[in-house]
C-alpha cells in the first residue's frame, strides 16, 4: 500500500486523516509545517512518498512555495492540495505551483479518500501500468513513462504526474487535434470551461523536451483556434510553421 506524507498544521485535522488512512492501509507521515515537509521531500532523503496531502495555509512556507520547491528540487511525487482559497485562480496558482490535483476546504474524509485512490490510478495510468503504453518515440526524444523521463540529446528531462499525463493523452490520440477542454477535463480535473494558461505553458515546456527547435515546432503543435496535435515522425509535417507564442 502506498506511503503517505500529510502536511497540515490542523493537529485535529490531521490526527483525523492520519487515522483514517491507515484504516485504509495507508503507511502516514504527518508534519506540520512547510519546513519540515521540505526536509522530508528533498532529493536522497530515506523515506519515498507515493502522494502528498499538502495544505496551502502552513505556518512559515506556504502549501504553494512546498510545492513549486519540491519540483525545482527534482521530486515529482504526486501532490494533492488542499486550499480554502478555492477560487478558479487559485486552484490554478496551485496547479501551475506544482500540485496535481486539490480539494476545496472544508471537505468530507470519504471525498479525500477517493481522490487520493484517484490521484494513484492517474499515476499508475501515466506510467503504463496494466498494460498501457509505456513508452513512445517522437521524432529523437524517447519517452519512458514508467520512469517519467524523457531523454534527448544526451540529457534526461524529468517529468511531473501532469506533464506525463498531457503527453499520454498526445500519445494516445496520435494525429488527432486534442482540445484544451478535454485536456482540462482528463488531466487537470477541472471543468473545460476553466480560464487559464496553464495548458499552454505546460505545452511550452513539453516543446522543450521534444523539439529542436521549440519556437518552431514539428512534432507538438498549436492548431489554432482547436487544441494541440502530436506527430511523432520526424517527417511529419509542421502545420503552422510561425514561431509559437509563449516559447
């Protein structure tokens, strides 16, 4: 069963969840505060996490700043926020700040339960578990979704669960113009109706992984007006052939 990191300064909350969890097989760390969440995330530390339970409103650093330092930092375990900030902005702040999913304080333990079994399936999804797609070619990068990896170039670029999941939706609808509706609703979880710019910055740094040249992209490209549409072929004809706005 997977190992769980809390990190809320809600002691009752937070006895609560931790409780509730381990009913539920769950392995439960629990901290406090922003600082000490850093500590037990940062790269080479003894224990690995499987997903993070993050509040927003921590004493000292905020849920925000844990998570977009954790993924400077190099590690992209699954995050799950939690916020009383649950305006369309601010769920959005925490997606672009690194989290992969949230949940609106105040909320139901039966409602956290299943998100965190949610948020598992995703990333075992992403990954390739039972059966999937675990690999893809586009054009010389080669991408490991077990791993969440892509290598090009002599280098390896690390991928967070939402980053792997967009380029599994792409991967899996091959040719296909993908909107940003879709992609909002199968990979961010939010309503496709949601004003951001997050989806397009996450292209933008997925076209650094992928492309050789990301301002003209051959391989990820912007059909304009309808979505995004993956050609793997280094052949593959680049479309719009403009430098890409956002690069």
């Amino acid at each position: 069963m997977a190992r769980l990191l809390i990190v809320e300064d809600e002691k009752n909350l937070a006895k609560g969840m931790k409780f509730n969890f381990e009913l539920e097989g769950y392995e439960v760390d629990v901290v406090g505060d922003g600082s000490e969440a850093l500590a037990r995330l940062a790269p080479g530390t003894a224990v690995g996490y499987d997903l993070v339970i993050l509040d927003v409103m921590l004493p000292g650093i905020d849920g925000f700043a844990v998570a977009d330092r954790t993924r400077k930092a190099g590690n992209f375990v699954p995050i799950l926020m939690l916020t009383a900030k649950s305006l369309p902005s601010d769920v959005v702040h925490g997606l672009e700040a690194g989290a992969d999913d949230y949940l609106p304080k105040p909320f139901d333990l039966p409602v956290l339960l299943a998100r965190v079994k949610g948020l598992l399936r995703r990333r075992d999804w992403a990954r390739g578990d039972g059966g999937d797609v675990e690999k893809a070619q586009i054009g010389q990068a080669h991408v490991d979704f077990k791993n969440f990896q892509i290598r090009t170039g002599g280098q390896v670029h690390p991928l967070t669960l939402l980053e792997a999941m967009l380029l599994k939706l792409l991967v899996q609808n091959i040719g296909r113009v993908v909107t940003k509706g879709e992609i909002l609703e199968k990979v961010w979880n939010v309503s496709a109706d949601t004003q951001t710019r997050a989806v397009d910055n996450f292209i933008v740094r997925l076209r650094r992984y992928l492309e050789p040249n990301p301002r003209f992209p051959r391989h990820l490209l912007t059909v304009r007006g309808a979505g995004y549409r993956l050609l793997p072929d280094a052949d593959g004809r680049p479309g719009d052939a403009s430098p890409e706005a956002g690069t």
